[in-house]
C-alpha cells in the first residue's frame, strides 16, 4: 500500500462517524418529510369529513300532512247514499193478475202499438229481463252541513227514488244505514237536501267562501267512488266559472283536477282551510270514469239553494223578466248597441213584453246598479222575489229610457224550456197513496190517444213493489175509473177516496188496462185493504 492510498483510509477512518452520521441525518429528514407530507394529506381528509353535514330523517311533518289532517277533520261529515228505485217490467206477466193472456191475432195494442211510443215518451219506457219489477240502485256521496242531520247531496243521486238509505262513516260496515227523507230539490243546480232522523248531534262540515277560491289552489274531494267509502283524491282548481250543461246559466261550476268518478257525486269539494266550497257534480270523460276534469257546484250557489229548500215550500224560486241575450260577450254588439246587456229576444206575455220592451234594447242598469254582462244580469233579477218589481234602465236607439217590470218566477216562465218544472212545485206532481201507487192527471192529449173522455179517470206512473197495489195486479199506464162505485176524475177525488178506507174493508178498483182501446176494456181488481 502505497503512501496516498493510506492516507485516504486513515482519514475515511477518520471521518466515518461523520458519514454515518450524515446518512442517519438524511435517511431522517425523508422519514419526517414522509410522515409530514402524510398527515397533511391525512389531515385534509379527515377536516373534509368533519364539516359535512350528516342526513337525519326529518320529523313527519310534510307538505301531506296538510292533507291528512283536513281528511280527517272532513271524513266524519261525508256520508255514502244508497238509493233504490222500481221500475216497471212492461214485457213480465203480472204477479196476482187476473187477466187473461191476450189474443195474439187481435190488435190489443201491445209493445208496438203508437200508445207504446207515446208512454214509452211520457213516463220514460224501460227495457229489462222476464220479471214483474227491476229494483235499481244507484251509490252517491252527500255531505252533512246541520247537525240535525240535513244532508246535501246532488239531485241525480235521490231523484225518483224509492228509498234512500244513508251510512255514516263512523258506523259498522255492516249496518244498513238510516232511511232519509227529500226535503228538497232544484233542477237548475242539480243539488238537493235530504235528512235522517237521530238521536244525537251529528259533525256538521263548514261551508267556505267560494269566490275566495283562485286557479291553482290546492282541493281535496271526498266522497265513495265506485262504492269505496272515506276515498280522498287530491288535485287543484283548474279554472272556475265553467259552463258545461247549454241553457242552465245557473250552472257555472269550479272545475278540479282532482280525481273524481262514479259515487263521488254530492260529496265535497275542500280546501286547505277545511271548508267545503263546492259539492262534486259531473265528470267530462269518454270512458265513464276518471280523466282529468271534474266539475263542483260552487259552494256560494250551494247556500243559497240550500237557504230556500229548507224553507217553508221546499223549493227555489228565482225571478225572471223573459228576455234572451248572446251568452258571451261580443265588442262587435257592444260597439253598435252600447256597452250592456243587448236584448236579442222578448218572450211574449213576459214581463219584459208586458214592460215595453224590444229586441235591440240595451240594459245599462237595474234599480240604479250598473250590469255590465248578461251574468251580472240574471244574478240580480234571479235573486229578486217573484211578484216584486224593479226599474230597468235602457238604451233604445241611442236614448236612454227607463221601464218598471214585475218579476216572474223563472220555473214557470220557462218551463217548457228547461224541459219541465221542478219537481217541487209542479201542479201535476204525483200523489202518493197508501194503496201504493201514485197517480197522475189525465192531460187532454193522453185522453185524446187513449179514446177516454175528458177530466175521466187517473192514470197510475208507478206502483211501489210489494204493496197491495201490485198484489191486486195494478200497473204503470192503467187507468182507475171509479174506487168502490165512486168515480176518480183526479187525483184528488182518488186520495179522498183512498184515505176514507180503513183497514180491512174491501176495495175495487174498475180498470181499464193500459194498452186497451176502448171503453169496453174494464176490468175489475179486487181485495181486502191490508
């Protein structure tokens, strides 16, 4: 070993303890750089976790909870109706009937014969199986509005009814229900007032405001679609003062998408305060059911149909003048006419005829208040008492005029109109008779086609199943000449006759059969009053 490679082994000998030691140093220093750089990235991760906010199941109470608790409080006011009616089969054999078979080579005129069409149009003919008597029953809703147990429901759900049954939702499934009794009906509106009879205080709903109702508003309908008692569907209003039904201008309804189909007719219409502000009418649909566009009798037009049927004669009477106008306004009338209500046409021996009016006449105002559409119109002469009067101002031909008219009652204006008179005050409504039957007038016309003379005889619309009437083998369209000797010419003289007879006594009714031509067609139906 040469003297300079010594020397490099003495001082690496030397220095050695330095070397190890600057390698430890730097093997450290990476050690704590790693570790440093670690926790950083570890210490960044655990600071993200620790601000997030964790998920908690909210408390129950949502936007439903709303919904719920209107249901709720409404469920025990809304009850379902059951109705049943009997109907006629003209084509069955009469159960208890004496009569002979007909001779099928006379003309006795049977289901084809002109006097068919006729009765078929008058009392509405009905079609059905090989049966004496075809019970129908009908489902609706209605909503209790009285403690005392008055109910409002839709008129198509009661009318010609037999029997109505209502079940309150609070009762066995199993029960049957309690009989009610119509207090009440209007035609215009299709609404109607029954009532049943209990021993305690029933939940009454509370009627709201329907004109505070806007487009978008949350509803709730309740009611027994298909039979399905305590059904709830929710929606909103979808537009309001909807015309459906031509010729009814006191039908302007509250249109909902909210799900409404068969049985939930009569119920109500609710909003987020609880309060009815409407009763569930119709359905606009092509399949019988749900799609979209359901319409409600507002719940203002309700309460003042209701106000009148619960009062002394059980009916609405609104007034009227006689005068038609264009239902929706036109710019092109108004520019040449003047802005009001335009006469288009004066129904003769009205009170508008009678008052002097003309087609042409533009309305400005009635009794000084201003009426600036046709609706606004009927409004104010609809809500006026038949037989009081009001003054009419009018343009004609560019002057101003005025004219005092006497209001009329509008059923009986226009009664041929709307079809036929409310039910309520008909002259010639049915009379009821313990007999179980009820009877009608025979009208000049009827007489004309049936060969009878004049003011002779009633003719019976219906006889109530089961009772002594259909046990004798009497029916729809016979005609009751005389009750024990003594002649029937009305139904009055027929009920004075009917309530002199007691239990017991003998009764005989001389007939002459429906369908039969001739006066010689009389028959005898005989039996002991039950």
């Amino acid at each position: 070993m040469d003297s300079r490679e010594g020397a490099f082994w003495m001082r690496l000998k030397a220095n050695r303890w330095a070397y190890t030691f600057t390698i430890l140093a730097t093997l450290a220093v990476g050690i704590l750089i790693g570790t440093v750089v670690s926790s950083g990235v570890k210490g960044k991760e655990g600071q993200k976790s620790s601000d997030a906010t964790p998920l908690t199941i909210p408390a129950p109470q949502q936007l439903s909870n709303a919904f719920s608790q209107i249901s709720k409080q409404l469920e025990p006011s809304v009850v379902n109706i059951n109705t049943e009616s009997t109907i006629k089969n003209p084509h069955a054999r009469r159960r208890g009937n004496p009569r002979a078979e007909p001779d099928p080579d006379q003309d006795n005129g049977g289901d084809d014969s002109p006097f068919q069409d006729f009765f078929d149009k008058f009392f509405g003919g009905q079609n059905g199986p090989e049966a004496g008597t075809i019970r129908q029953r009908s489902l609706g809703s209605g909503v209790i509005v009285d403690s005392k147990g008055y109910i409002v429901t839709n008129r198509h759900v009661v009318e010609k009814a037999d029997r109505i049954r209502v079940k309150l939702q609070d009762e066995n499934p199993a029960s049957p229900g309690h009989d009610a009794r119509l207090i009440g009906m209007d035609q215009e509106t299709d609404l109607a007032v029954i009532k049943i009879d209990i021993d305690h205080p029933l939940p009454a709903a509370k009627l709201g405001n329907s004109d505070g109702m806007e487009v978008g508003d949350w509803v709730l309908a309740i009611g027994s679609p298909f039979g399905l008692q305590e059904t709830v569907t929710a929606g909103i209003v979808s537009a309001k003062g909807r015309n459906i039904v031509p010729a009814r201008q006191f039908q302007s309804f509250i249109q909902t998408d909210a799900a409404i189909n068969p049985g939930n007719s009569g119920g109500p219409l609710v909003n987020m305060a609880g309060e009815v502000i409407g009763i569930n009418t119709a359905i606009l649909t092509e399949t019988s059911s749900y799609a979209g566009v359901g319409f409600a009798m507002p719940s203002n037009t309700v309460t003042q149909v209701y106000n009148q049927l619960i009062g002394p004669e059980h009916r609405v009477a609104r007034g009227s003048i006689g005068i038609e106008f264009s239902a929706q306004p036109n710019p092109a009338i108004a520019h040449i006419y003047g802005s009001g209500v335009t006469v288009s046409n004066v129904v003769s021996g009205t009170p508008a005829d009678e008052a002097g009016l003309k087609i042409g006449d533009t309305i400005t105002s009635v009794d000084g208040k201003e009426v600036k559409t046709g609706d606004e119109l009927v409004a104010d002469i609809a809500s006026r008492k038949p037989g009081t009067k009001a003054k009419l101002a009018f343009v004609r031909n560019g002057k101003k005029q005025e004219a005092t008219v006497t209001i009329a009652d509008r059923s009986k204006l226009f009664a041929s109109r709307l079809g036929e008179e409310d039910d309520n005050q008909n002259e010639e409504a049915p009379q009821a008779s313990k007999f179980g039957i009820t009877v009608r007038s025979i009208t000049p016309d009827l007489a004309d086609r049936l060969s009878i003379a004049a003011g002779k005889g009633v003719v019976v619309q219906d006889v109530k199943q089961g009772s002594f009437a259909e046990d004798l083998g009497l029916n729809r369209g016979d005609v009751i000449l005389e009750v024990n000797k003594q002649p029937v010419n009305n139904p009055e003289d027929f009920l004075k006759i009917e309530g002199s007879l007691k239990s017991g006594q003998d009764v005989v009714f001389l007939v002459r059969p429906r369908g039969a031509r001739t006066q010689d067609g009389t028959i005898f139906l005989a039996g002991t009053l039950p």
